[in-house]
C-alpha cells in the first residue's frame, strides 16, 4: 500500500494566505513537504510562516516581471520547485452591460495570467528536473458559465485550457499539469454571497452541503503525490456533484 509522504518535496502555493491556499499550504507542510507561500497579505503569511516554518513571499503574482524576479530569488535558495500550486483568485463580477474594462483585465490577469506568470517562470526548471507537478485552482464556472461572472468563466475557462496544453508540453519531461474545478466552497470569497444566492446553489448540490478548503487540498495532496503520477492534463470537480 503506498503512502503519501512529501517530505525532501518543495512546494510553491500561491495564495496562501487564507482560503482554499491556506488549507492547501498547510496539507502539504503536514505531509512533509516544504512550502513556500505566496500572497498579498503580509499579515496572512506571517500567521501562515507560524505554521509552516518555512519562509513566505509577498508578491504580485499577476506582474510577470515580479514573478520573476521571485523565482530567481526563490531558485537561489531552494534550488527546485517540485510542487506548483497556482491558486490566487479573485471575482470582480457584474453583468457584462456594466462590466468594466477594469473589472475584466484584473480577473483575467489575476486568475489566468498569473498562472502563465508562475509556469513560465519555472519551466526551465521543471523540464531540467524531469519531474514535478502543476495543480491549477479553476472553478465549475469555468465549465459551465455563470450569469454575472463572464470575467470569472472566462479566467477559469482559461486556465483549463492552459493546463491541458502544460500537460500536453510537459509529459514527455516527466511533469504533470492538473486543474482542480471547485464549486461552492466556505471561503472569504462565497461569505460575501447573499443568502438567497446560496440557498440556490445548494439546490444543485446534489451532496447538500457546502464544500471546505479541506475538500480541495486533499485533491492538491493526491496529485501532489505519486499516487498521481499517470494523472496529468486532467480536470478534478470538487463540487458535491453540482457538475457531472
Ligand atoms: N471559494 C470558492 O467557492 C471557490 C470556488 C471555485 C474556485 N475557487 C478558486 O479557489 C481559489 C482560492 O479561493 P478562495 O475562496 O480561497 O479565495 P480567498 O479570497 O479566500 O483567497 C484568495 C487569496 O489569494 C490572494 N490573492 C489575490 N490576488 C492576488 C495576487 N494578485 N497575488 C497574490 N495573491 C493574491 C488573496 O490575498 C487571498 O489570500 C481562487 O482561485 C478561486 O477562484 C474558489
């Protein structure tokens, strides 16, 4: 029977300040890798560094030119980079009629090309490795779409699309690229929610229950892992079987 065991394992997590990134950082940490976190929230991190006990970064991972000069940074002192988890999100949601352009270029440079940001940054090291994994945070809505959210589909659609061609350029040097589409999961971002709004996601809930951070960094900790390791370029619904 194989076990999950990290450890000797680096791991990058963006947004891991709070959130789905936080009980994702911490899992790994917990199964011995370790993990490095990023995020905007200087507070956040510090609480996390407690935790953890390795370093964090506070850095922009929508600004390609930050990004890489973390990652030089960060190759300097780790030298590899085992895990990436590109994670950091946000929703500026608004029916398209109002939509600004703002609103638009921030979610799809905050959640899409923060992941090229963090891939491109790291691929000579990752095809010089011969091996290690990229878990990218989608969402369902970027299968199926959400009145409101075109910015937010469209980002995470995105990212679907960007894993699959990581996977398709990475698997003949020993790296895998996976997605992970959550649904309604209890975070800072679904608390803002109006109560009539969730009460009608819960309708197409068919587990009728809301998921945790917890639900989603187990499935980062199974692909992490080398239980995974024939999964690559592959989408995982955690959603309570919303979509299927
Ligand atoms: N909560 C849900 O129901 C849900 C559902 C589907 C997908 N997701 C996705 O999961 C991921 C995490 O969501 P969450 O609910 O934990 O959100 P959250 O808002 O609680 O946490 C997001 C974290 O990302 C950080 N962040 C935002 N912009 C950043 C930037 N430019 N650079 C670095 N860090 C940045 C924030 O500071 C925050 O700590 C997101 O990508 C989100 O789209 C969440």
């Amino acid at each position: 029977m194989m076990k999950i065991d990290l450890f000797g394992k680096t791991a990058c997590v963006t947004g891991a300040a709070r959130g789905i990134g936080r009980d994702i950082a911490m899992t790994l940490s917990e199964n011995g890798a370790k993990v490095i976190g990023i995020d905007l929230d200087k507070e956040g991190l510090e609480e996390l560094k407690t935790v953890t006990k390795e370093e964090t970064f506070i850095l922009d991972v929508s600004d390609f030119n930050a990004v890489n000069g973390f990652k030089d940074e960060f190759l300097a002192k780790y030298e590899k980079c085992d895990i990436l988890v590109n994670n950091a999100g946000i929703t500026r949601d608004n029916l398209l009629m109002r939509m600004t352009e703002n609103e638009w270029d921030k979610v799809l440079s905050v959640n899409l090309k923060s992941a090229f940001n963090m891939v491109s940054a790291f691929s000579r090291t990752l095809i010089k490795q011969k091996s290690g994994t990229i878990v990218n945070i989608a969402s369902v809505i970027g299968i199926m779409g959400n009145a409101g959210q075109a910015n937010y589909a469209a980002s995470k659609g995105g990212l679907i699309a960007f894993t699959k061609s990581v996977a398709k350029e990475f698997a003949s040097r020993g790296v895998t690229a996976n997605a992970i589409a959550p649904g309604f999961i209890e975070t800072k971002m679904t608390q803002a929610l109006p109560e009539n709004v969730r009460e009608e996601y819960m309708k197409f809930i068919p587990l009728k229950k809301f998921g945790t951070p917890k639900d989603v960094a187990g499935i980062v900790l199974f692909l992490s892992s080398d239980l995974a390791k024939y999964v690559t370029g592959q989408v995982i619904n955690c959603d309570g079987g919303m979509i299927m």
